[in-house]
C-alpha cells in the first residue's frame, strides 16, 4: 500500500505506457508528422480549388485528418497505446500552476514576438515573395472565420500538443534524455513544422515554454489551454486588423520585451519550486 501510495504521488505510470523516444527518432516522428499535415492538407482541399465555398469543410478537415493519421501512423513507431498516449491529457494539476503557466506564457509572448521580427520580410526578393504566400494563406482564413478558428483555436492546439509534448518530448523523457535537450530538441522540431521561417522562432520558443509546463506536470491539458490561447489571440487581431502583421505587444521596444522576459523567467522558476519532487519521469 505504501509503495501505491508513494508512486501516486510522484507519478509514476505503468511500464507499459513508458514508451521511448531516441533523439534520431524524434526527428523521424516529427518528419512524419510534417508529411501527414502538409500531404492530407493538400489532397483533402483539392475540391476547394474548384469551388472555394468547400473550404469551410476541408480547411479543418484537412487538419483533423492529418493529425490523426500522424497519432496512429506514430502509435507503432513508438510502440505505445492510445490509451498510453491519452493518459497524460487530463493529468491533475493545480490552480497555482495552471496560473503561473498562464503568466509564464504571457510574459514570454513578447519576446516570442520579437524574436519573429528578426526574420525580414522584404528586401530579399525571394524570402519577400514566400512571406507573400505566408500571409495570404492566413489571411484566407478571413473569409472563413468558423473554419479557420475550428482548425487554428482548437483541432491545431489538441493535435499538435498531443503530437509533440505528448508523443515526442514524452518518449524523449523516458528514454532519459536531458530535459533541457529534449525540450530544446522538441521545440526546434516543432518551428521547422509549421514550414516557415517567422514562425520557426516565435512558435519554436513557445513550444519550450508548453514543453517546460508538460515537464513539470505531465498535465497535457495545461499546454493545450496555452497553445489554444496563444492561437484564439493571434486569430482575434488577424480579424481585427484583417491582417497577420500586427503583433500583440511591440516587438521594438526593447526595455519592455526583456522586462517581460525576466518576469517570464522568474515565473519559469516559480513554477519549477512549487512542483519540485511531484513529478517523475523515470
């Protein structure tokens, strides 16, 4: 009984669920998740290049369709459940860490902000025309504002958590690897997934701070509230200012940015104290 009671307490899971992740692997995974995305994206809006109405079904089917094939073509691959997988989701967590990983998400937002506006967006012809394509893609989703949020506010923060924090920096954990590289690792995995340099930076230095959250809880349901805030704002001021240019904070001000970063960090740290010896990955 003490044995039970002393693993409940420091979460420790079943050998069955512990599936494990090489570093060479992970970056395999991470390629199949890209391919299912990018290919099923394509073939699934096909009907929508002739009649364009279709993209209010297509745009988040398209994304259900891949996500879900990358989980089950992954299952396998890693050698683990489903069950395994969606254990992690609903991980008890407290109200206190859930708001510092709020907080520790908004500080850091700046900085994510500025990091993207290092990449230019004109002055080199090639970069300026695939930036061209990158905002008329999204600003497409104006004209389907249902679809889009289904796709970006909620089917986008589910799958991809799931994928990269629950499968691939999951399986990195139990295979040992050093927290600071897999979440580091992961992250860089997760901004070359979205397939463009302005997103690399910004989406890859948020998805340490989901991968940080899931390290110190194993509560997937935090990082998928934060990847889905982080999304329902960015869609809320594509609508507003019908444009994907406008930042939430100003990425120039740069007293303001490391301010937020250092409060970020200090958060960072906060969250590590109050959790320490609650969770164990191996």
């Amino acid at each position: 009984m003490n044995d039970q009671l002393k693993e409940e307490e420091f979460g420790t899971e079943p050998q069955t669920s512990q599936f494990k992740i090489s570093i060479l692997k992970s970056i395999v995974a991470a390629f199949i998740v890209a391919v299912c995305l990018q290919l099923i994206s394509s073939v699934i809006n096909i009907p929508a290049y002739f009649r364009e109405e279709f993209y209010h079904i297509t745009l988040p089917l398209s994304f259900l369709v891949g996500g879900v094939l990358a989980v089950f073509i992954l299952i396998p691959y890693v050698k683990t459940t489903w069950k395994a997988i969606l254990a992690h989701i609903w991980q008890p967590a407290s109200i206190g860490v859930l708001f510092l990983s709020t907080l520790f998400y908004i500080f850091m937002l700046p900085f994510a902000e500025f990091l993207t506006s290092l990449i230019p967006t004109e002055g080199i012809p090639w970069l300026e025309e695939f930036y061209k394509q990158i905002i008329q893609a999204f600003e497409m989703m104006l004209d389907y504002k249902i679809a889009g949020f289904i796709t970006v506010c909620i089917l986008a923060p589910i799958l991809e958590e799931i994928l990269f924090r629950g499968i691939i920096l999951r399986g990195l954990f139990q295979q040992g690897v050093s927290p600071i590289i897999a979440i580091a690792l992961s992250s860089l995995l997760f901004g070359i997934a979205h397939m463009n340099p302005w997103q690399f930076l910004g989406a890859g230095l948020l998805g340490a701070v989901f991968g940080f959250v899931y390290y110190r809880t194993k509560a997937l349901w935090i990082c998928i509230f934060l990847h889905a805030l982080n999304n329902t704002v960015s869609f809320i001021f594509m609508l507003r200012y019908k444009s994907m240019d406008e930042n939430v904070t100003n990425p120039n001000d740069y007293t303001s940015v490391m301010i937020s970063f250092a409060i970020a960090l200090f958060l960072g740290w906060s969250i590590y104290k109050i959790t320490k010896n609650k969770v164990k990955w191996n």
